[in-house]
C-alpha cells in the first residue's frame, strides 16, 4: 500500500541486477514466465524477465507495484473525532446479526471452511436480503447457490457464492415445467427478476424460463 513503492523498487532491482544475474546464472534460466503459476500471474504481469530456479518463478522486483486503496481519505485517522467516525465500520442490524448466529450453528455436512465462511460474508454484505428478490430472508429460509456450479468448475469463493431464498433457488435448479409455473406463480416475479434468475441458469448449463 506504499505511495510510489514500484519507483522504489525498479531502482533496487537494477542496483542488484548485475549481482542476481552472476549469481544464479549457473542454476537457473533467465527469462519471460511462461506457464507461470496463479500466484503469479495474480500479482504480475509476466512480461518482465526472471530466473527460474529449481522450476520456480523469482518475482522480479521490477514488477512490484502499487496498491490502491479505494474509499480513502486523509481526513481517515484513528488520532481525530473526525477520523476515527470516518473510519468506524457501521455496525448490522440487531437482527440481521440475530439471524447470522443462526447460520452460524447450522449443521451443513460435507462443506469446506471457505464455503462456510463466504456463506456468513456474503449473507452480512446482502444485508440478509435474497439477491434475487432483494427481501430480508431468515436463516431458515436461507440457501447459498453456486453461481457456477462445483461440478463445472465452480468454487466456494466469494465471488461465486449468492444468498438466495430456498425457493427461489429450487426453481434455478428446477427442470420441471410444472414446478417451474408453480414457482412463478407463488412469487409474481418480475421481468428483471426472471432475466437474473435466467442467468444463473444459463451459468447452471440449464434453459431459461419463458414467461
């Protein structure tokens, strides 16, 4: 998060470049990543050259940059009034953290830790509301769909998780016309709500729903 850190570091990776180059020239290969491994190309661009050593990546320090910090300001300080209420987090409904300590002791067999934990993020980002139906759920209504399924590759990240109402999740899996109707009707669905419900589906490898 250091202002301009990548000037900084440009500058130290040529004042090393002669010493790196000697040194491991004999135990490794100079040269543009190729096939590099995620966590590289995660954080660098895999146009500069390095040593690959013992068939792994250095990082080149040439390539470090800076990271931007969204949402800050100067007036952000813990030693000001001022600050420290800019900086303070909101705190969540009373109920909303009722319903999360009700999530929290669900019995959810064969589910990883990640899937756990993203579960209570994405339900706390949602503000307990369905994303779908943007209504509060309770936990007992509560289901967290794959946006990509783990059988196509999906995972429990985040990014692939959505908090949706039991029902409405039923019928992004559904495939029976009649359940489909049934689903439909009980919940009056909008256009906008049936075109995201289709995405999902589409996501899903499953047709969409023709109102």
């Amino acid at each position: 998060m250091l202002t301009h850190v990548n000037i900084d570091m440009k500058k130290l990776a040529f004042d090393l470049s002669l010493v790196i180059f000697n040194r491991l020239k004999s135990i490794g290969r100079y040269e543009v990543p190729i096939n590099a491994p995620p966590v590289y190309t995660k954080f660098f661009k895999s146009n500069y050259r390095t040593f690959k050593v013992c068939g792994i990546y250095l990082f080149p320090l040439a390539d470090i940059q800076t990271a931007t910090i969204w949402k800050y300001t100067q007036n952000q300080t813990p030693y000001s009034l001022e600050g420290r209420n800019i900086a303070q987090h909101k705190e969540l409904d009373r109920g909303i953290l009722v319903e999360i300590s009700k999530l929290l002791t669900a019995n959810i067999p064969n589910r990883s830790l990640e899937y756990l934990d993203n579960r209570l993020s994405r339900y706390s980002m949602t503000k307990g509301r369905c994303e779908i139906l943007k209504e509060f759920i309770s936990a007992l209504d509560v289901h967290c769909h794959h946006y990509i399924p783990l059988g196509l590759g999906g995972t429990d990240k985040y990014e692939n998780l959505r908090i949706i109402h039991k029902d409405i999740h039923r019928l992004i899996h559904a495939t029976d016309n009649q359940t489909i109707e049934n689903y439909l009707r009980k919940y009056s669905l909008t256009v906008e709500q049936v075109k995201r419900i289709n995405q999902y589906r589409i996501a899903c490898n499953l047709k969409e729903i023709k109102q």
